[in-house]
C-alpha cells in the first residue's frame, strides 16, 4: 500500500498548532483508493473505485491540503499511544516511530528523516526542495 499523508491546515487559532490542525491517511491498493480519518467518533473510511470520483477526491485534497508521498508502510506500530490522537494513528499505520505528537511535528518528522515526497505546495514551508514537479495523479 503507498500511503499519502494528508495535512489539514489549522481551521481555529490554537496554541499548539502553527501550520497543520489535523492529518489523515488517503492509501493506493489494487486500483482502490481509501481515505482514513481518525475522528472523536471513530474512523472514517471512504473508499473509492470510479476513474471520476477518484480524480474529484483526489483534487480536492490537492487544493486544500498539504499532501506528503510515503510509502510503503514501514509496518504497523507496536503500540498506541493513549490518548488517541489523528497523530498517534498515523504512525501506527505508516510504522513510523517518533515522538511527535501534533501534526506539524510529524510533517517535519515525515520529511526529514522518513523522506517523504511533499506532493503539492499549497500551503507547505517555503523554500522546500523535495516537492515533486509534474507528479502524477495521486
């Protein structure tokens, strides 16, 4: 599975957030695309399989968020860290090992020592060299 991390910009001036308020996972298998997204409810799972709606979801994310390239997973985490965070279930499911615990810790942390791709600049850090240009469609 290639994973692409997705990176909510902040919606609320909070404290802890400088960039990013919120991360999800959009994942590639077998010609399937699933959006993972970690709520106060449970997960959200959406799942897509049309050409079309693959496209419209996928560009919508591309305008609206900052959207990183990793992959394969590194393997699940062994454990969860309590309180459950869109933070703590990324990892787990990328396999990352890390100490972060807001979104824009885990972005550095995904860019700089896991060389995630950044797939778009739409509201990414200046001056970052590692954005793909002409990238194909998510």
């Amino acid at each position: 599975m290639i994973w692409f991390v997705v990176f909510h910009p902040k919606e609320k001036q909070h404290w802890w957030a400088k960039r990013y308020g919120h991360v999800s996972l959009a994942g590639f298998s077998k010609e399937t695309w699933t959006h993972l997204d970690l709520g106060r409810m449970g997960v959200d799972t959406r799942v897509f399989y049309a050409h079309d709606e693959v496209h419209d979801y996928l560009s919508y994310l591309t305008a609206h968020h900052v959207v990183l390239r990793f992959g394969p997973s590194l393997g699940p985490g062994k454990q969860f860290l309590t309180p459950m965070s869109c933070v703590s279930f990324v990892k787990h499911v990328l396999g990352v090992r890390s100490r972060a615990l807001l979104p824009d810790q885990l972005f550095d942390i995904l860019i700089r020592e896991n060389k995630a791709v950044m797939m778009n600049e739409t509201q990414g850090p200046s001056g970052n060299s590692r954005t793909e240009s002409g990238a194909p469609a998510l």
